[in-house]
C-alpha cells in the first residue's frame, strides 16, 4: 500500500496533506509512504523531516507512480496526474460543485475521488472533518486579521491619560467559525455580540459571554438544515433579520461574517447601506468571500475601503496558518483512512453501503457515483 503526499500546486496555497506525525501514524499500518520534494516547505516542513519520520522523498511523477492512494489539501490538477494507477484514490479537498469539470475528469482517469469535505456531519466522523478543523483555525485568524486592520485596541484600559473603551465585535453566523472567533474576540477583551438564523446557537452564544442578538418575533423559523447547516430563510425573516442587523450594526466597530449554505452562494448579510452607518475606521471580515460573500462590495483576497469602512477579503484563511492547519487536516485525513484500515489486506476498505462511503466518494470505476452531484 503506497500513500503519496502531494506538494499543493493552487496559487496561495501553503498547507500540506501530511505530516511527520501522520507518516509515523501511516507506517505503523504498514503503509509505505513517499512525500513530493518541497510538499511541505510552506508549512515549515523540511523534506528531511518526512525521511526522519520514515517516508521516501521524490518527484512528483515518483509519487504518483504506483500510488494507492494520493493525498492532498486541494484536488490535483487532473492533467498533473499522468501515469495515475487506476482505481487509485484520490483523497482531499475537492470543491465538488464548484470544480465539477474536475470531477468529471477523475472518473476520465479511472480514479476514486473522495471529497472530504463532503464528510457527514456524525459522531463517528467528527475527527474527520476537515471544515470543521480549518474553520475553527479560520474563526481565530479573522479576529486577528480585523485586530490588524483596525486602528484602536480591543480591550478597555484605564490609564493615567484615560479610558480606552473596548472595541465592539459582531459575529454573524455561529457555526465553528463563529464561535472561535466569539472566544478569540473574548479573550482579547472585546465586547462580543453574535447572530445565526439557528435558534440552537443562542444558548452556545450566551455560553461564550457573548450578547446574543435574534429575532424574536417570528416563529416557527428554526434556520435548522440537514447535518447541522444553516438553510436558506423565508422573506419574513429576512426582513426582520435585516432590521434587527441594521440597528445593531450602526454600533459595531468589528464585524465577522461567516454564513455559508453549502452547494449554493454565501448569503448576502451586510449591505453597502448598513455600511455605510458604521463609524469610520470600523472593520469587516468576510470569511465567507470566496463563495460570493456576505459582505456587499468585499472583493476575493483584497482588503478595500467603502464609506471609510475597511473589508477584509482573505483568500484560503486555514492557510494563512499554514503549520497548525496542516497539522489538524493531515489528522483528520489519517483518522479517516485509519477507521478504514483492514489489517489483514494491509489496505483501507470502504463499504459500498457505509453512509460515509456514499457521502463522500464521488468516482467509482470510471463514472460520477455521488447523488449530491448528480442531483445537482
């Protein structure tokens, strides 16, 4: 069984499927494990720490040579993947819908690809879930992120030259996200408040010491979709939603938008009106840019300014923290195929039927098997 680790080939891309510490995890299965040279230098991992920890360093043609199973952060370029051996795996994050055309190419190559992102949200898969391990890194990074594009301090002082008065953080949407930057936001001394259109969040809100802010006065709208997911709203609470937002945020000095809907665009949260009732020198964060954005005006990887209001739009947030990133979604990786692992074919085995199968394999022996995808 050859496990090949891949050097990421997206443009921003610093993180790594695997570490030193998984490569130990894998050969103590029994797996043979080849690194491509440079795979991990983004993340502060020198190839000399994958042959420490037991693993063959190559070229990239080497490691896709012969490979069972090829592991990355982001899909491989399907054209990269020459001399590929059929029904390989493919495991990594795929961007199904977004990068169907990709998809469709791996089922060409005769290629399992196993989208893990598309892991269900169960107890027994909690440790392999990558969106809920780089969003909870993303969560932190944005407040820290807005503590650098803001120009005043996050905690009250008191000071023999005066007060300085805390800064003012609104999170919008309380998923992983949302509640690492609620407790980040916290621990530097901000006065937090949060929102979600789920009616579960407010007791993890409160729990934070954060003010929860929820429209009370329509019933009946939970904001509850499968897996845990936030679902699109009706017009009703839209409009509520909206009024609520726009008094509230007028006050905010911070704010951290985080809302997704997945296989659909980022809803729209904040718009340039309501921006433009924020003080000046005030900061957004819109974590969620890279699928549309809940922030009008927020522009993929560029911070711009509107109505002296600035808008951070990162780009891959999990990878500007490239090392722990890595280090969490290279676990969750192994605690997948770990869970898999038949002893005795020295190989990971995935039940046709297993509801994790299903979710997450997208080609199966040359077609597009996954009913999400096809559905679409």
């Amino acid at each position: 069984m050859k496990i090949a680790i891949l050097k990421e080939t997206a443009a921003g891309e610093r993180r790594v499927a695997g570490t030193p510490e998984t490569v130990k995890k894998f050969k103590a299965l029994g797996a043979e494990l080849v690194v491509e040279t440079g795979a991990g230098a983004a993340s502060s991992i020198a190839d000399q720490a994958y042959v420490d920890a037991g693993a063959t360093v190559v070229g990239r043609a080497d490691a896709i040579k012969g490979a069972d199973i090829l592991l990355g952060v982001q899909g491989p370029d399907p054209v990269s993947l020459d001399g590929v051996k059929t029904g390989a795996w493919i495991v990594a994050g795929l961007n199904p819908f977004g990068e169907r055309a990709r998809v469709d190419a791996y089922a060409g190559l005769g290629v399992d690809a196993l989208a893990m992102e598309f892991m269900p949200r169960i107890t027994r898969a909690q440790s392999m879930d990558i969106l809920s391990s780089q969003s909870n890194l993303s969560g932190y990074k944005a407040v820290l992120d807005a503590a650098g594009a803001y120009d005043r301090a996050f905690p009250m002082m008191m000071t023999a030259a005066g007060t300085v008065s805390a800064a003012r953080v609104f999170v919008m949407g309380v998923g992983v996200a949302g509640l690492q930057a609620i407790a980040t936001a916290r621990r530097l001394g901000a006065q937090v408040s949060a929102t979600d259109v789920r009616s579960a969040t407010r007791e993890q809100i409160e729990s934070l010491g954060a003010k929860a802010i929820f429209v009370d006065d329509v019933k009946g709208i939970e904001g509850e979709g499968s897996g845990g997911y936030a679902t699109e709203m009706s017009d009703e609470y839209k409009a509520a939603q909206a009024a609520l937002v726009s008094s509230h945020i007028a006050k905010q000095d911070i704010v951290i938008t985080t809302a997704l809907i997945p296989g659909r665009p980022a809803p729209r949260l904040i718009s340039d009106a309501q921006i433009a009732s924020m003080r000046s020198g005030s900061v957004i964060v819109d974590l969620a840019v890279e699928q549309g954005g809940n922030v009008e005006g927020a522009v993929a990887g560029e911070i711009v300014e509107r109505h002296g209001v600035k808008i951070v739009g990162h780009k891959n947030v999990p990878s500007r923290i490239a090392a722990d990133a890595s280090a969490l979604f290279s676990r969750n990786l192994f605690n997948f195929l770990s869970a898999f692992w038949d002893k005795d074919a020295g190989r990971p085995n995935l039940p046709d039927e297993d509801e994790i199968t299903k979710a997450i394999r997208l080609t199966h022996q040359g077609k597009v098997v996954n009913e999400r995808l096809l559905s679409a």
